[in-house]
C-alpha cells in the first residue's frame, strides 16, 4: 500500500502560488496606482509575510540536513503554502473585482 501521496493539484498549486506571491511580492511596488490597489496591496503583504516566513522556517531544516527526509516533514510547510494560495487568490480576486468584475468572477470559477 502507498499512504501520503496528496493531491497533485493542491501540491503543483501551492508550489506556483508560492512563487506568483513572491513574484507579486517583488513587482507590487509597480502596479499600486489607485488607493483600492495600495490597500490591497498592503494586506496581502502583512499577512501572506508571515505565512511565507512560517512555509521558509519549516522548510530550511529540512534543506541543511544530509540525511533522508520523508515526505510527511513538509506536510506543515505545505499547509502554510495552501493558505499563501488562497490569500493570494483573495487578492486577485479583490483587485479584479473593482475594475473587471467578469475577471473575478472567472477567478472564482477556476478555484472551484
């Protein structure tokens, strides 16, 4: 029997939505035009900061260490890149919805 494999869609979506953060993260500075967009911007970095430090100090021990790590270490680091993800769609969401609603609506319709 094979216990632990997860969900190959929830694994490969938290691993992008890891590096679209940090891409946002990064070029955010750019695209704050409007006071809606500063605002939005502002909440996504004071709380997806944190959960990105969480997701690196679970992580990290695991990369220094020479011996065999198992799958089930990065279970806590995954939860923390699950709930990156969803902020991260919030954001999106929230953005769109004040200019291109039907985007937003796409946005929500792809998550489910």
């Amino acid at each position: 029997r094979v216990y632990l494999l997860g969900n190959p869609a929830v694994w490969w979506g938290s691993t992008a939505g890891l590096l679209v953060f940090v891409l946002v993260a990064l070029l955010s500075r750019l695209w704050t035009h409007t006071p809606a967009a500063f605002h939005n911007r502002r909440r996504l970095l004071r709380c997806g900061g944190p959960i990105l430090i969480l997701w690196l100090m679970n992580l990290l021990p695991y990369m220094l260490v020479g011996r065999c790590t198992f799958l089930y270490h990065y279970f806590p680091a995954l939860l923390c890149a699950i709930l990156l993800t969803a902020l991260l769609l919030d954001y999106f969401t929230a953005t769109f919805a004040a200019t291109r609603p039907r985007a937003a609506v796409t946005a929500l319709l792809l998550d489910y």
